[in-house]
C-alpha cells in the first residue's frame, strides 16, 4: 500500500504559478523634473524598431520552453521528496490461545537468607526460588510469560513473551540484591498490573514469589492488591522464607550472620484473597500443580491476529528526479537567459 506521510505538503506544489503575482515586474526607467514631472522619451517608430530586433529563433524559444518545464520538473519533485512517499508492507502477527502470567521475583538482600537445605547443604531463598519457578516457567508452553524483579525499586527484566526459555535463562542469572537491598514489593504489583491490564480479559495472572516484607516504594501491598482486583488480575503469591532466618552479612572480608525475622505471611495471604488468587509455601513440592490446576481454570486469552505495516521510504525517486533536472538546468545556460527575458517582457 502506498502512502504519504506528510499529505499536507502538497500545498506547495502551486506556489511557482504565484511568484508572477508575487514577483515585482521590472518597470521602465523615468527620469523627473525640476517641476516633478515624469517625462518618458518614446521612439516615434517604436513598433518597427522592436521587431527589427526581436529575431526569433526556433532553438532558443525552444530551450527556453525546456528549462521552464526542468524548473517546474524539479519543484515538483522536491516536494514530492519532502511528503515523504512510503509504501506499507502488512506483517501480521498471529498468537496462539494462553495465559498472561506475570512472575515478580523478590530480588532484595533478605533472599540471602539461608532458610533451606539442600543435600545437607544450607541454601539461600534465591536458588529455591529459581528451582521452583524454573520448572515452573518451562511447563507453560503456550503462555506468554513476562519477569518483574524488585527490590527497592521495581524493575522489568523481560516484558510478556512465548520465548518462556529466554525468561528462564533471565531468571538464572538473577542475585540477590540486584535490585537493591530494601523490598518494594507494592511497587512491583502496581508495575505487574499495569502491564497485564493491556492483556485482555480472563486470562490477566500475576505469580509474587516473596517473604511479604515490605520496606520500600510508593504502594503498600494491600492497595496495590485492591487495585489488581480493579484491574481483573489474579495474584497468586508463594512465600519462601521462614519465620526466622539467618541472613549472611559481609563485613571486612568475614562472614557474619544476622538473625532476622523477615516471613510475613498475613501479608502475602491478604494479597491472594483480595484477588481471589491463593497462597502457597516454596518448601511444598505440590505448591506448582496446585497453582497450575487453578491457572487451567481460568479463561484462555483467544487466538488474536495482529497486523502492523512496516513503511519502506521512497523518497529517493522523487530525489533522483530532482538531481536530474537540476542536472539539465545546467546543461541549457541559453534556456535561461530566455525564461528572463520572458519574465521581463510580461
């Protein structure tokens, strides 16, 4: 499809039939008198003197023509180069039927805490977290899948996508404190809510992996849950975490470790109920199945067909036509001394 992208410049285009209005006419020479009379001295044969001297030769009235029409040529040209000449060639995008889930991963120095075991081996909150949701992401083939991490500051990682492998690897590369080391955790569902409210209906699913601290941001997590019930997005919320942990602290190339009590679990089941969403605990190996059967409850966002058009710039035509006339405009030097002279004589 062919367009213009700037139409209105066409208005330009009569703008060299006006200059003759436009245009001050070169008037005859007077000469005044002492009394401040104008006297015009008149050759008493005029009309036999003028075509005495007016020869006309074909070829020159002829070049005169041609370098009117390059002039013209070449107005036209340009302004057809400045309305931007472009032509639209349609992509569509198809996707297939699923579920929009937004994962917000608490990215905060609490994650540090050491408050599981693993083999025997003490392990933070962040390498649960990416066990859990790692498996979790890699069985949601046709989902879009998008990854929010927060801290004192919420941030997006990876916006709503079906490359759900991408956001996996994205997720691996994740550390504690990335984000910063205070907990935003309202900031990041209000930032979850307003990407899945573009999402249609029915399908708007926002998972928080958390320990329900909150000491940062602009939102409390309450009001932003209420604004997600506003919104139609189901949160469902896995806490990770116990109700006292050690925290590892690194101080002067040593290790100490703090006591902290951090699991806030009123928090984070308040946050599920508002949304009619549920509450889960990372240490339970059911906790996926049990979040993934209630997601296939939910209604499927529908096969849509999206379709953009890329534009493809053309105003090098018009450019190189100007180029060329320009190029004849030089090539008759004759044309113009006879286009002057016609301007003079009208």
């Amino acid at each position: 499809m062919f367009e213009f992208h700037w139409p209105w410049a066409a208005l330009l285009l009569p703008l060299p039939l006006l200059l003759p209005y436009l245009w001050p006419k070169p008037g005859t020479r007077v000469e005044e008198t002492l009394e401040g009379q104008r006297q015009t001295l008149l050759h008493p044969r005029l009309d036999e003197l003028r075509a005495a001297f007016s020869v006309r030769r074909p070829g020159r009235q002829l070049a005169g023509w041609l370098y009117l029409g390059l002039l013209y040529a070449l107005w036209v040209a340009l302004v057809l180069a400045l309305m931007r000449p472009q032509w639209l060639t349609p992509y569509t995008e198809v996707s297939t039927p699923g579920y929009d889930l937004m994962i917000a991963v608490d990215a905060s120095h609490s994650m540090e805490a050491l408050d599981f075991t693993v083999e025997g081996r003490e392990v933070n909150r962040m390498a649960v977290v990416k066990g859990v949701m790692g498996r979790f992401i890699d069985n949601r083939e046709g989902d879009r899948v998008g990854l929010i991490l927060f801290g004192s500051q919420a941030f997006i990682l990876s916006p709503l996508s079906l490359d759900r492998h991408a956001v996996r690897q994205l997720l691996d590369g994740v550390v504690p404190s990335i984000a910063g080391p205070a907990t935003a955790l309202g900031d990041a569902i209000a930032l979850g809510i307003k990407k899945l409210r573009e999402r249609p209906e029915g399908s708007r699913v926002m998972i928080v992996i958390a320990d329900g601290d909150n000491n940062a941001g602009s939102f409390v997590p309450e009001q932003a849950a209420a604004l997600a019930r506003v919104a139609g997005v189901r949160i469902y919320v896995i806490g990770v975490g116990s109700k006292r942990t050690r925290i590892p602290i690194f101080e002067e190339g040593a290790v100490r470790y703090r006591d902290d009590l951090t699991m806030d679990e009123e928090t984070l089941q308040r946050i599920a109920n508002l949304t009619g969403g549920g509450y889960f605990r990372a240490t339970d190996t059911r906790a996926l199945e049990e979040i993934s059967a209630r997601i296939g409850q939910l209604e499927k966002t529908e096969a849509e067909a999206r379709t953009a058009y890329l534009p493809q710039p053309l105003y090098r035509w018009p450019l190189g036509v100007a180029l060329l006339a320009l190029l004849g405009l030089g090539l008759f030097p004759e044309g113009r001394k006879r286009f002057v002279r016609r301007l003079a004589s009208d």
